[in-house]
C-alpha cells in the first residue's frame, strides 16, 4: 500500500471513527462463521472496534456445530415448524459445543502477542445470567422440551459491564427462574439485547456481502417492509443459508422495535466489518429504519460539514469563496443531503423575492455520490420551495455546468436578466454563465 493510500484511508474514516466512538453494537458470530474458521479475523476486526470506543455485545450461535455433535452421538434432531426440540440428551450436547465455543472465543480475544492484531491490548471479557429464558411450550400438540426464548434481559447489569469497558459474550444457552437450562436461537437473543439495550446497530455475518439482487449485486439498502418481501424467494433458493434467513428474519424485527441498523456482511471476505462501518458506501447489506440518506434543511450545526463539502471547488475556483461568517448568515438558505451523519450533498435558494425570482446557488455532491443524481434531487426540492414562495423564475450561474443545467430545463440568458440587485454583485471577470428556469 502506497503511503497516500493509508493516509486517504485513515482520513476517510476519521468520521466514522467520531460518528461510532461511545455506540453500543450488538455483534452475531453465527456458526457458520466458526465452522469455516473465520471467525479469529472477525474477532480482531472487534477487537479493533473495541480499541475505538465502541461498546460490544458478542453473541455467537453454534448451530452447525450443535448439528455435528449430535451426529456424533447418534441422536437424530427433531424439529417442528423449523424449531430444535431440545430433550435431556441434545441439551448435553449443546452445553458442550456452546462451552468450547465460549471458551474459544474467550481466548482469541485474550491475546497479546506481538505481531497480531491484539499486540498490547487487554480486554475483559464477562459472561454471566444476563438473559432469563422460559420454556417455548407445546405447539399443535408438539412439546419443544428444553427449547426456549427470552424472558427477560437484565438490561442494567450489560450496560455497568459496558460502561465499564468490557466486551459482553453472549450464547445460545440461557438459565430460567427456576434453575434449568434452555437452548435459544442467536438470532433470538441478538435481538432482544439490541431492543432492550436500544443499540445503535445489531451486526451479522453470512457467506456472501448481505443480500443479492437478481443480477448478483449486492442490495446496499433495505427497509423492513422490503426484507419481508424479499423472505418467500429467499426461503425457495436453497442457497440461502439457514442462518442468513434466521438473521435477515431478527434483523426485521429488530429494525420494526427502534434499532435503526442492521448490517449483514460476508465472514469470507476478510475486513468486510470494517469495510462495512468505515467507508462511505460499505459493503453489504444494511436493513434501516428510515433511509440512511436525508434530504433536509440546514441549520448551524451544520456549517463545518458544508465548509469541508464546498472547500475544494472553491480552491479550484468553481464556486465563489464563502467565508465561515458569511455561511453562518446564510445557512437557512441551504438544503442538504445527508448520509451517515456526514453532509454529502447541499445546494441553496437565496431570495430575490421583488422581482419574484430566486437564486439556485452552491450545488455541490461529494465526488464519492455523484454516480445517483443526487443533483437533481436537489433541484427538484429548490424548484419545489421556489413554486410554493410564488416565484416566477429560477436562475442560476455557471462557469462549468452549463449542459447540466440545460439538461434539467434551464435555458442561457443575458446578464441584463439578472435581478437588479443579483446584477449589481456580478462579477464580470468569472464570466459565469446565466441560466434560467421559467416557473
């Protein structure tokens, strides 16, 4: 890697790093990731998240692993509308997969040595009785033994352990009230720890980068209601992990109880969490709340996000310098898109309301979100400001956009068309070009 390759990088997730520092995620390692052993990477990309500030819920499943030692032992699974029934004996089974993968896991993220990932770091790592289970009952005459579910999560004993600084490692094996064990899924007791403890994202891992698309693609974006249409095709295609769909089922459930993020990444592709959480467009799937992207008004918390947006086509003379007080006066004026927390896009309407007529002004996408019309969704929201204030016209001026602006409508005019107050402030040596758009 060339040393402006590694200074970019470490520039380019410095937000991500700020936006992150002090959020609590709630992690699912599922079996699979274990099975194919990818799972020691996985564990120092948490490690790394934990050195950052990040506060982490662990929670691994074992299912394949679970699948094996009952094969093992002879037993047969049995299972009822998809779910484990659970008797005496797959319970001993399971106890002892969940305790190797415990301890397992306990120890790679106890390591310190030099030349890895973990040299000089110190992690505690706490388990304990922070889930209460309850028997899952008889169904349609079907008694699911010893296979459980949440009860209760002791929500303020997780967040004295993250406050303190640990990492909280959670399995698939809960006590209940009255001292016996149950097997519950991972997927289940993610999503309950990420509700409960109101997370800021509950992330989990599969073969391929998220969901795919017909083409093959990976689907960047989901709301809850597209993920649950998406289910009835993903249940047909074989390829579909069971845990993949147990996990894209919670990350639903999730994101419908207030967690605002769910991410599924690929455990193959080494760095994919870190690919995910500290680059502007990721790179798996991310089920939300609400879009990761909000087009809004301004306000003057904003200013250093623009100024860093338009700083450089001002160096490069495309936009007029605007100084920091001269933004402070005028942010009301300013629409911007935002993304993750970071403004990337924004453009502005200045009134020029005697001669009914408005300025479109400072359009700036950042170069990494050019390729979505983001442009456009600008205008569009302008146009629709400058229609309801009654103008009659939008203008616009230009040394280098000239065709986009023809493009969405505008038309070249004279400068003798400018407001007279526009008029007076135009600079005849920029010799920008004057667009206008009929209203």
């Amino acid at each position: 890697m060339r040393t402006t390759e590694l200074v970019d990088g470490f520039r380019h997730s410095a937000p991500y790093v700020n936006a992150h520092r002090g959020k609590t995620f709630v992690i699912m390692i599922g079996g699979e990731a274990i099975a194919d052993n990818h799972s020691r990477a996985i564990l120092n990309d948490v490690a790394l998240l934990h050195s950052l500030g990040i506060k982490i819920v662990l929670v691994y499943g074992a299912r394949p692993q679970i699948d094996q030692g009952l094969a093992r032992a002879g037993i047969t699974p049995n299972y009822h509308n998809r779910i484990r029934i659970t008797d005496d004996e797959c319970l001993r089974i399971i106890k002892q997969v969940a305790g190797e993968a415990q301890f397992d896991i306990t120890a790679r993220l106890s390591m310190s040595l030099g030349n890895t990932p973990m040299q000089g770091s110190h992690i505690n790592l706490v388990s304990g009785n922070f889930v209460i289970a309850q028997p899952l009952g008889v169904d349609d005459g079907v008694d699911y033994c010893l296979t459980g579910k949440v009860r209760r999560i002791d929500t303020q004993g997780i967040k004295r352990q993250l406050d303190d600084n640990d990492i909280v490692l959670m399995g698939p094996i809960a006590a209940s009230v009255t001292g016996e064990s149950f097997n519950l899924t991972a997927e289940e007791v993610a999503t309950q720890v990420a509700v409960k403890l109101k997370a800021d994202k509950m992330i989990g891992f599969s073969r391929a980068n998220g969901l795919l698309d017909e083409t093959g693609s990976v689907i960047a974006e989901l709301m809850p209601n597209q993920a649950q249409a998406m289910l009835p095709t993903l249940n047909q295609q074989n390829k579909t992990c069971p845990s993949t769909l147990a996990f894209i089922k919670a990350s639903i459930d999730a994101c419908r109880k207030g967690v605002p993020r769910c991410h599924l990444v690929s455990y193959l592709e080494d760095g994919a969490l870190l690919q995910e959480l500290f680059s502007r467009e990721g790179i798996g799937t991310q089920m939300v709340t609400e879009s990761a992207e909000q087009l809004r008004r301004a306000t003057i918390s904003d200013i250093g996000g623009v100024l860093d947006l338009i700083r450089p086509l001002e160096e490069q003379g495309v936009l007029v310098r605007r100084s920091r007080e001269q933004l402070e006066m005028e942010i009301e004026q300013f629409m911007l898109i935002e993304r993750d927390s970071l403004v990337i896009g924004c453009a502005a309407l200045y009134p020029f309301a005697e001669d009914n007529a408005g300025e479109f002004a400072c359009l700036v996408v950042h170069p990494d979100y050019r390729d979505a019309d983001r442009g456009s969704v600008l205008l569009n929201n302008i146009i629709g400001q400058a229609r309801v204030r009654g103008y009659q016209q939008l203008f616009a001026l230009t040394t280098r956009s000239i065709h986009w602006f023809l493009e969405h409508g505008f038309n070249m005019v004279d400068v003798d068309k400018l407001p007279e107050k526009k008029k007076q402030l135009y600079n005849f040596q920029r010799k920008s070009k004057v667009l206008a758009l009929e209203l």
